[in-house]
C-alpha cells in the first residue's frame, strides 16, 4: 500500500493522470490551440472578405474588433506575410481599427529584422492610406530601410515615399537621400504612375531633391504616352511647380502628351496644369489653345471657386487667351455667392482682371483698396447718383470711380503713397481714362 500510495504521489503520475481524463493541463492545451486557429481564421476571413466586391462594412468591423482582442495573445503566431496580407485587407475594406493596428505595428518592431523590403514598404503605406500614424514605426522602418536602399525596386520607393508624403512625417534617418541614389539606378523602370508618386511625395514632404526630380525627368522622356495618365502628369507637373524646378524640355513633352488629352482632364487638373506652367514661367502653344478653347465652351459650373480663381490668375499671367475665355470665366465667377469668397480667391481674380483686357471699374478700384490695404473705407462710397452726374456712357460706374479717387486723394493726403502703392493708383488712373474716353 505505501508503495501505490508513493507511486500516485509521484507529480509526473499525476499529470499523465490527468492528461489521460481530460483534466486542467489538457484542456488548457486545447483552449490555446483553439485560440490560435481562431484567431488565424479571422485574419483569413477579412482577407477573403477583401477580395469581393461590395463586402460588408459591419461584418468586416466585427471580425476586426474580435481579432483585435486576440491577436496580442496569439503573436507568435503571426509571419511576416500574413501581417502584410493583414494590412492590406484592412486597406481595402477601410478598417481603421487603432486597436488591432498598434498591435500590427508591435510585431513589425520587434521583428523588423526578419520582414523582408517589400514588406516594410508595404505596411506603412497600408497604414498611411488608413490615416494611421505610428512614429516608432515609421522611425525604425526608415532606419532599417535606408541601409538597404540598393535593393528597394521602383515600386518599393513609391510605396514608401507615399506613406511618409501621406502622413506628413518626415523620416529622421537618410531615407529619403538613399531613395534618390536609387532611382538613379534604376530610373527606366520606374514608369508612369511611380514617378508620378515618387515626384508628388517628394514635393509634399518639401524635399526638393535634385538626384530625384533629375533622373526622373530621364524617366519621363523614356515612357510611351499612354502609361501616363492625365492625373498623373498633373501631378508631375505640379511637383516640378512645387519645387521650383525649371525643366522646360520635360515641362513641353508632358504637354505634348496632353495636347491630345485635353478633353480627359479633370477641373482640378485643368487648374492644376495652367498653374504648374504659369509657376515655372513655360509654355506650350498647341496644349493652351486647346486647354482656352475647352475653358471658353464649357460649363463652368463644374468648377470650383478656388480653381476658377487660379485657371484665371495663371491665364493673365501667362497672357493666354482672349475676350470670350475671360468672360467665361468672370461671368461665372459672378454668380458664385458672397460667401464662397476667400481672400486669396479675391485677390487672384482682381489681380486676373488688372493683367487680362476685361475691364470692370468697379474691380478694378477694389483691387486697388485691397493693395492699399484700405478696402475697409469702401463701404464710405455713397451709390446714389448726384444731380449733376452727366447721363452719357456709364454714369454709375464713372460716379463710383470718382469718388474712389476722392477716397484715394484723402488717403494720400493722411499718409503718403509708397512708390509700390503709386503705381497701382496710377494703373488704376490709365485704366478709368481708356473706359472714359
């Protein structure tokens, strides 16, 4: 008897014992490993569910939400791909679960060593396209990654350089200069919509990069038209403008790919291209005849104010387009209401208005406040006429001019004109004799 009972003492008995009738070791094995299936499952599920077409928000929120709770529990079990495949089903389906992203960006940071490139180009971007920000993250992927920039494809940098752009972090390691260095290696293979994303970013991100905009303006003049889309050589466009990079000879083959295109063109990208051309002082003859010709025909409507403001702005300033585009273009903008009106969009149209031939005196004398920073006396200007305002021409406009220059006499009188402020009185001045006489 004292041998059973020291045989059934024994711990290792014991636990056989229990094991063998289904006790608190075993069920405990069976919980985990239904937990790991679990939660495996429901990270394959939100993929599949990617991959239709008009998924269920609810559901595809719910199964994050679960996985969420889990997946801390369970994050040994989790490889590099199945986080990216993770990623980017939460991309797609729109899942910003802030809860279940930390917890995604754990595993990246303490296994950064072990993700391939392709991987920690893709998870940021993922992230960056939700609108999530996680500093150490993108800190320490862009430490790992610059080292190894040599091996990053064109695809790689435009996924990366996006994320940072999107986001508005700027990587504290040389990312963004070993990224160049790449690009000059691998400049052919870059293609249309990359060096639209690369060029974008890089200007977001206010790095003007010279190694960057220069090989891929090389790039651009190698790649057939039709990979271009017109947004993305909207964008082109616009980063050159934004970086103050003055390549006529690439600014021209990029309008020479629009010239065919112009009816493809969005508002924004029709505003967006005046502007780029009219920022880097260049111009395309056959791209703006036809971009002034679709201005002049359409309906404006489409526009924004903003966009109208500097479709209108950069025409003058480009001195393109005659009477019948001009007065499309402040024919429409007069019916936008008062409200809509921002200052910068004043100031461009009043500005478009001085440059163009279109003449509207009244404008033309609050431009000339505004510049005198005096646009605050205006509501002192009566709007009746006088008896003895003389009917012919325009007596309205004539009376409201001379009493603008009354106003301008007085302010003059109080405080001097700067040389700068003379000139818009006199332009003002050379402007209401031409309509008078």
């Amino acid at each position: 008897m004292h041998g059973v009972t020291r045989f059934a003492a024994n711990p290792v008995v014991r636990t056989v014992q229990r094991a063998l009738q289904g006790g608190p070791s075993a069920g405990k094995s069976k919980a985990t490993s239904c937990q790991k299936e679990r939660a495996l499952d429901l990270s394959r599920k939100l993929v599949e569910l990617a991959r239709r077409r008009g998924s269920d928000k609810a559901a595809a929120a719910n199964i994050a939400h679960a996985l969420a709770r889990s997946f801390k529990s369970e994050f040994s079990t989790f490889q590099a791909q199945d986080v990216v495949q993770l990623a980017t089903a939460l991309q797609k389906l729109r899942q910003k679960n802030v809860m279940l992203l930390d917890a995604m960006a754990s595993h990246v940071l303490r296994g950064i060593v072990a993700y391939p490139l392709y991987a920690l180009c893709n998870i940021p971007n993922c992230f960056a396209r939700l609108g999530y920000l996680h500093r150490q993250l993108m800190d320490a992927v862009a430490s790992h990654v610059s080292e190894r920039a040599d091996k990053l494809t064109p695809v790689d940098i435009a996924s990366l350089v996006f994320a940072y752009a999107e986001l508005a972090h700027h990587p504290r390691s040389n990312l963004l200069e070993a990224c160049a260095e790449q690009l000059q290696n691998c400049y052919l293979e870059v293609g249309g919509p990359n060096c639209a994303i690369i060029l974008n970013s890089y200007s977001r991100l206010s790095e003007c990069n010279p190694t960057v905009f220069y090989s891929l303006s090389r790039s651009v003049v190698h790649t057939p038209p039709e990979s271009f889309e017109v947004h993305h050589i909207s964008l082109i466009m616009n980063a050159y403008a934004k970086c103050a990079v003055r390549k006529s000879q690439t600014m021209n083959v990029l309008g020479d790919f629009l010239t065919e295109r112009v009816h493809e063109l969005s508002p924004q990208n029709v505003s967006n291209i005046v502007h780029a051309f009219s920022r880097l002082s260049c111009y395309n003859v056959q791209l703006f005849q036809n971009l002034v010709t679709r201005v002049a025909s359409e309906d404006l409507k489409a526009y924004k104010l903003y966009e109208l403001g500097v479709l209108c702005h950069n025409l003058a300033k480009l001195k393109s387009g005659g009477p019948t585009v001009y007065n499309a273009m402040f024919g429409e903008l007069a019916t936008r209401p008062p409200e809509a009106w921002e200052p910068k969009a004043v100031a461009q149209v009043l500005d478009a208005l001085r440059r163009s031939t279109f003449r509207h005196e009244a404008l033309l004398a609050s431009w000339c406040l505004i510049e005198l920073d005096a646009l605050d006396r205006a509501k002192d200007l009566k709007q009746e006429l006088p008896d003895d305002e003389p009917e012919q021409g325009f007596p309205e406009a004539r009376y409201a001019m001379r009493r603008v220059f009354e106003l301008l006499e007085g302010l003059d009188q109080a405080e001097p004109f700067t040389p700068t402020q003379r000139c818009h009185v006199q332009q003002l001045i050379r402007v209401s004799a031409v309509a008078w006489t």
